[in-house]
C-alpha cells in the first residue's frame, strides 16, 4: 500500500476543506477502496475518513421526497421500515450486499460512487429516478443518478465534490416494487444479473406506470425504457414474458466475463425482470384492496 496523508473531518464544512486538497478522495466504509488500495490498484495522496460526518448518516421523509444521506449504510437501509414501506426494492437490494460485515461498513454513497455495473443498490434507486445532491467547497449541485453513471467506474463527480445524499419521491396508488439478483452462489456474490421494477395499475389492473433497471448487462447500472415502453398499458399476465423477451433483446448487449456468458445474462435478465414484475404486480394489487 503507498503511502496517504489521513484527514478525519467532523462537519461538512470540515470535509469540504479536505477534498479541496488536490487528488483527495473519500474513505467511507473502505470495503470498495481498502482492498483496491492493498492489492495496488488505488493511490491517492489524501484520503478523508468521513466515518465521523454524523450529518450525513440519516434516512428522512421530508414530505414530498425521502432523503438518505450518503453515509448511509446498507445494514441501516436494510432495517429501515420507511424504506419497507416507501421503496421495498432497495431493503432487498441492501439485504443482499455481501456479509453482515460488509453491510454495516458499506455506504450507499460508496456503491454510488464505485459505479460498478453489478452495484446492487443502483438498479433500486434508478426506478425511483433518484437524484444526488452534490457538495464541494464551490457549491452543490442536484444530478440524476442515471446521469450521474457515465462508465464503469466513471461518474460526473468533480474534483472536490462528493455525494452528500440521494433523494426520490415516492410512488402513490396502487404500486409495488421489487428487486431480484443472480449470483454465482446464493450468498456474498457479485451479481451476474440483477433488477429492480417498480409497476402502477390503474382502477382496470393495466399497468399505468413502469420503471425497469438492470445491472451487470451494459458499462452502467441502466433504465430500460424499450421494455417500459412495451409493457406500458398491458394487462400484467404471463404472456408478457414475450414482449419482455423481444423487447430485451433490442435493450441490451451485455458482455461475458468471469462471472458469466453473455448468452446466460441475456437469458437471466429476462427471467429475473419478469419474477421481479410479478412480485411487484402482487404488492400493486395487495395496495389496491
Ligand atoms: C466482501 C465484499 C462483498 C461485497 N458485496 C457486494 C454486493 O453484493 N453488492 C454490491 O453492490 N457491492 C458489494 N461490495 C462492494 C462494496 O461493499 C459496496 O460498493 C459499498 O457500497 C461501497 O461503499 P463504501 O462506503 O465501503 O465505499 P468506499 O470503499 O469507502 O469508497 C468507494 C469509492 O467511493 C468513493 N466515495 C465513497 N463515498 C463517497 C461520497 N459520499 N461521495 C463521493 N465519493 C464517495 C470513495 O472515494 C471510493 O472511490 C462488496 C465488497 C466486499 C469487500
């Protein structure tokens, strides 16, 4: 490991300063960085431990939106009934980042920032079009999440700034959401595959409005608006499986790697999208009793 300077700020106006220092970036839960950095694949002059930015660590209704501050960690989503109640997809997702250990270190802010295409916490805030607050000592800045992932790795984050917390409204009427993951092994894997659907059904059981999001099957954690499109309208039944499939085809060109072929990603992330859809479709109609 190269040596770092260390800086432990304690308010925001704190960390603002120290991610001024050139080349500084943040040390959240570390479960990203500390294995890149001892394998010799990370080197920075400047490392900011945020873990004393109490400020940052919170999950809020604020009325029209939920806010979850970006130290946020995936065990505290995981618990957090307003999130149960609000957007059960990313407790799923959370539930189902690696160990116990993992999940009370790593940070939300942290799997936004890696943005790696399996994040799993990616596809279950895209669905809810999730927005970051962006701070530096210049100012802040509001970005959609889906703007925000622009590679593998590669974000529109500045030098200085850092994510201070990651809001979206929540659905209304008779609405469900789901997440659903593939993994090598059932637990403490890297998905091969994974999807979040959020669906709406009008007072007819059509469904009136659909939000779809896939990891691991392009460079980002991506929004699939040809396979919205296609199930907008329809009666949530099991011969959507066709129009899923035809319309994946056209959305996605996922690549085969280690984890997985291309052919097997192509399969799963239809067979998972459509699972997810009819977890999310039982919850919609649950609502609408
Ligand atoms: C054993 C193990 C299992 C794992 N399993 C999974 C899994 O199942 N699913 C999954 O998605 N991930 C998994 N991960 C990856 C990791 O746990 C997550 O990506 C986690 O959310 C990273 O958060 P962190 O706080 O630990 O980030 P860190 O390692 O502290 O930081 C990661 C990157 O984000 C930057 N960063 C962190 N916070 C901010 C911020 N607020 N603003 C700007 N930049 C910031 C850092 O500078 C760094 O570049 C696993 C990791 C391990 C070690």
């Amino acid at each position: 490991m190269q040596e770092f300077n260390y800086h432990r700020p304690i308010t925001i106006t704190e960390l603002k300063e120290c991610l001024s220092i050139p080349g500084a970036r943040i040390l959240a839960g570390g479960t990203d960085i500390v294995p890149r950095m001892r394998q010799g694949k990370f080197s920075v002059p400047a490392l900011v431990d945020t873990s004393g930015v109490k400020a940052m660590r919170f999950i809020e209704d604020q009325g029209s939106e939920i806010v979850l501050g970006a130290l946020t960690t995936h065990q505290e989503a995981a618990d957090s009934p307003l999130l149960q109640n609000i957007n059960p997809a990313l407790v799923t997702a959370a539930e189902s980042i690696g160990c116990q250990q993992t999940r009370c270190r790593g940070t939300l802010g942290g799997n936004i920032a890696n943005a790696s295409p399996a994040a799993d916490t990616l596809p279950a805030l895209l669905i809810f079009d999730a927005t970051l607050l962006l701070q530096s000592l210049e100012g802040e800045r509001r970005i959609p999440l889906e703007e925000f992932l622009l590679g593998p790795g590669q974000t529109d984050l500045l030098e200085g700034e850092f994510i201070h917390s990651i809001s979206f409204k929540p659905m209304i009427g008779s609405w469900g959401a789901a997440f659903i993951k593939i993994g090598k092994r059932s637990g403490m894997a890297i998905s091969v595959a994974n999807t979040a659907v959020a669906v709406e059904l009008n007072d007819k059981g059509k469904i009136s409005d659909i939000r779809i999001a896939l990891g691991s099957v392009a460079p980002t954690v991506i929004r699939c608006r040809k396979i919205e499109q296609a199930l907008l309208g329809k009666e949530p039944e099991p011969a959507l499986m066709k129009e899923i499939h035809k319309a994946c085809q056209e959305e996605i060109s996922p690549i085969t790697d280690i984890r997985s072929s291309a052919e097997y990603r192509n399969h799963a992330a239809e067979v998972i999208i459509h699972r997810a859809l009819e977890s999310a479709v039982e919850q919609a109609k649950e609502r609408g009793r």
